[in-house]
C-alpha cells in the first residue's frame, strides 16, 4: 500500500479534481494549509502566505504510480512558480481501532 500526498495552490484545485476524475480516485482527505516562505531576490522579508491544499489518498503502488504520472504531466497551474507537488510514501503497517494489530499474535 503507499500513501499519496498533493500538495498544490487553492486556485489549483479544478486541475487536480480532474486528474482524481480521470483517474477514478474517490476517497481521499483533504485539508486546506498555508504555506510561507522567504522573500524572493530584491526582496528580504517573509512572502504573503500562500493558500494551499493538502490531499492524502491510500493506493496500492500500481494506481499510485498512475497519480505521480499523471501530475508529472499536469499543465495549466495559476503560478508556474508553484506546480503541484505528488509524494509517494510506502506504508509499512496499518492498524485500525477496535481490532487487534496484525502483527499481535506474531
């Protein structure tokens, strides 16, 4: 199993709809964050904060290999400056409450 984070501007947001759609991807947690910054050449203080989305959507590797695919791809942001980033993370264990862990009677 990996776990897939996105992390992209607000304004961002039909872009990576459409690549969930296209790629039948319909549970995922969402959660919007502010990013920041330093200030650019010229500049040297703290940037106006960004605002961001977080996505998070548990996959196995083939379909999560098919999302970082996709978003390598993905054109049409808002700020060239900020694409949409994709990390894959591989998820070692899962528990979930109420049941023993798999690894209890081992």
């Amino acid at each position: 199993m990996k776990l897939v984070i996105l992390m992209f501007l607000e304004e961002d947001t039909p872009i990576v709809e459409r690549v969930l759609d296209e790629h039948q991807l319909v549970a995922y947690s969402e959660i919007s964050v502010e990013g920041h910054g330093m200030g650019t050449a010229g500049w040297y203080g703290k940037v106006a904060p960004y605002q961001s989305r977080m996505l998070m959507v548990f996959l196995g590797a083939d379909k999560a290999g098919e999302l970082l695919a996709a978003v390598s791809t993905c054109t049409g942001c808002k700020d060239p400056n900020h694409p949409i980033h994709a990390w894959q993370i591989d998820v070692d264990k899962v528990a979930t409450s109420g049941l023993p862990s798999p690894d209890a009677n081992a």
